[in-house]
C-alpha cells in the first residue's frame, strides 16, 4: 500500500489512488476468475429462470427464496443458543463449543451495546469468528472497517449521510445524461412552480449543445463519458454471472437473483468511474460478494435494505488497504503485488524453511502460482462461502490492515 498515505473513505466518495495515469482498459488486470468452492445451495434442474414459469409463480418462488435467505440467519442464531440435552447424545466437545458461542455472543452484544465501543476488545473477540445470525457480522464488519464510528451517538448522522451521498452518486454517475437532464428540468421547472410549462418527451434540438448530443465524439461529451464504460459494465455482468453459481442468491434468473446482481453492478460500476487509475479489474466482484451477503441478509430491515449503499463504502475501504495489487502499473514496485509475493516467501521461509526449499528449489512453484489470488481476492476463490466469512472475520478484525493479515 501506498507508505505514509493511508487512503480514507472521502467526502464524494472520491477517487482512491491520484497521480496515477489512467490505464488501458485492454491491459485488464491481474486478478482473474476461478471456479468457488464447496457447495452452500444447488439450483436444481429445470428450477428457476424456466420458460414455461408463469410470472405469478417466479414472483411466489422469489418471496419464498428471499425469506428463506432472511430467516438462515434466524435459524442459526437458534441453534446457537439451544442447550445440548440431558439425554448425553451430544458430545462433551459439542456441548463446549454451543456454550463458547453463546458466551461470546453475549460478549458482542454487550460490547455493542456501550456507548463508546472499545474497537480493540472488539477486534479481539471477532479474531475468532463471529456467531451466524442476527445483525451482529454486518455491524462488527462496518464497526472494524471504520464505516460507523466507536461512538454509538454518531451512528444514525453517519449511516444516514452517506446513504445519501451514495444515492446522488448513482443519479449523477449511473443515469444517462439525457435522464439525469430531464431530472434537472423537472426539477428547475417544480421549483419555478411552473408546472404548466413542463412538457413530455425528449429535450429539442436547440436546447442540446454540440458537446452534449450523443453522436458527439469529443471527448469532453457527458455522452462519450458515458459510453466509455459500456465494455466495462459487459464485463462486470459477465463476472457477476459466475459469482457463486451454486447459490440461488446470486445465480439464477429470478427476480430475486437479479435483483443482488443489479445492486452489485452498479457498486462495481460506480468504482470504476469514480476510480479511472483503477477502474474494475476481474475478480473485484470475488471481493465485494462477501460484504454484500452479509449485509443484505442483516434480520435489521432497515440495514438490509440499504445494503447496497452500506456495501459500496465498505467495498471502497476494504480495497483502499489492497489497491496498489490491483494497479499494474505498481506490479514491480515496492508496494505492488509481486513485492508482496516476496515478502510472503520470506514469512515461509522464516516459519516452515522444510516447505519453503520444497516449494522453492524442488517443486520450484514460485509464490505467483500458488498465493497471487490469495492476496489480491483475499481468500475468496478458495473456500465457501460461509468458510470465507469466518475467515473473513480474522483478516478486518486485524489492526494492521486486511493485507498483513493475509500476507
């Protein structure tokens, strides 16, 4: 990362690198796309996005399917709390992890409940995994990524403020300018208490400059501004469609799947314009479907449905702490990736030296091949879902910053 520049979360949601030149878009990146893990949900043959579904049972099936995902955490933090019986069919280890579990969400929720949250008890206790269910990851998760302040006064200004700045965001950046034009006009016209002067359908001639017609090829047009990120929201649907396939949640052509995916894109998407050093680089929707998950399936209905907003600004603090791995242009420096590979060999070398030579002098498997995605997707194409969220629970609570703890 970028020494003595921490990058911070800004107040338009901003650009995290500057000073860089903007990359070609051909040059992609270096993260890349890789089968998942285990098995969480099947979607069987023949189930959802078939043609012979009529509208009213797709919609039936996705309210079912929604629930299903909302009341997951209810049932876990259920059986959480439930007490081995006295009949001994339940082993002493069993019996001595329910009541770790439950002992430690009762730790959380007393810490969460202070006014003032002490971050670093906090870090310690979700070092070892959080309990499932509930509300209790979304908010640990945005307390240890810095989204809400220790101070539990601030939390509604904090949540609300950036709600907002996020939704301007995507009418400024996500609508096409003829949209986002018209919703100028309307506006300055109800403010003028004009109401009879508005007219429907597309602005006149006159009024569009010759920067602003979607024929023009300057580049200062909005409308070239526009376009230019057409290969890159392709690119972003390819990518979301290969998510976590085996999960209804993200896979799948139900209204229910689709909507997540919609929510992600324009997460990705809204990245990519704010961050033209960087822009979307494959294997970035890996990163964000862990934050998404967790949030959008929070019991609080408030939080949940603002999860894509809550997601995005965690997405752009998470990445701050691991952007320069996704600049190429930083690959051979100090602070890209490959300086990082080395670093982990060192670490291998100094703790299991037997399996550093093995690796290094008699397999010869350079760290590239084996720890690249590792490092730079976090963790995300080699396990589960639910395993990543555990493991995930480890690597924010680290004080030091995601990439130390994975390096």
């Amino acid at each position: 990362m970028l020494k003595g520049k921490k990058l911070k979360f800004p107040d338009r949601l901003g650009s995290l690198v500057s000073g860089f030149d903007d990359k070609d878009e051909d040059s992609g990146g270096s993260g890349s796309v890789f089968e998942s893990g285990e098995e969480l949900e099947i979607i069987q043959p023949n189930g959802y996005g078939s043609d012979r579904e009529s509208e009213t049972d797709d919609e039936e099936e996705d309210e079912v399917e929604e629930t299903k995902v909302k009341k997951q955490g209810e049932v876990l933090e259920h059986k959480g709390r439930q007490r081995p019986e006295k009949d001994g069919s339940i082993h002493v280890s069993g019996m001595k992890k329910v009541i770790e579990e439950d002992e430690k969400r009762s730790d959380i929720e007393h810490e969460l409940s202070q006014k003032e949250i002490n971050l670093e008890k906090l870090q310690r206790i979700a070092s070892t995994g959080l309990p499932n269910g509930g509300s209790l990851r979304a908010t640990v998760w945005k307390l240890l990524l810095g989204y809400l302040p220790p101070s539990r006064d601030l939390w509604e200004k904090e949540l609300t403020e950036n709600r907002q700045k996020y939704a301007k965001l995507k009418e400024e950046l996500l609508l096409t300018p003829s949209e986002l034009a018209r919703m100028k006009e309307e506006a300055l016209l109800s403010n003028e208490h004009n109401a009879d002067s508005v007219t429907d359908g597309p602005l006149t001639r006159q009024e569009i400059s010759h920067e602003d017609h979607p024929l023009s090829l300057g580049k200062a047009s909005v409308w070239h501004r526009y376009f230019e990120h057409t290969e890159i929201a392709e690119q972003i649907d390819r990518d979301l469609k290969r998510t976590h396939p085996e999960m209804k949640f993200f896979s799948g052509e139900t209204s229910f799947s689709r909507k997540h995916r919609e929510a992600m894109r324009n997460i990705l998407l809204l990245f990519s314009k704010l961050n033209p050093a960087i822009r979307y680089v494959q294997g970035m929707n890996e990163v964000l479907a862990p934050i998404y998950y967790v949030f959008s399936t929070d019991t609080d209905e408030q939080n949940a449905s603002n999860a894509e907003a809550d997601s995005f600004s965690c997405f752009v603090r998470l990445l701050s702490d691991s952007v320069d791995h996704f600049c190429q242009q930083l690959d051979n420096s100090s602070v890209g990736i490959l300086a990082t590979l080395s670093r982990l060999a060192e670490l291998l070398k100094a703790n299991d030296e037997e399996l550093w030579r093995h690796l290094e002098f008699t397999s010869k498997v350079k760290p590239q091949y084996y720890a690249f995605r590792w490092i730079t997707l976090l963790l995300t194409q080699e396990f589960n879902l639910q395993s990543i969220l555990r493991i995930w629970d480890s690597l924010l609570s680290n004080p030091f910053g995601v990439q130390v703890s994975v390096s």
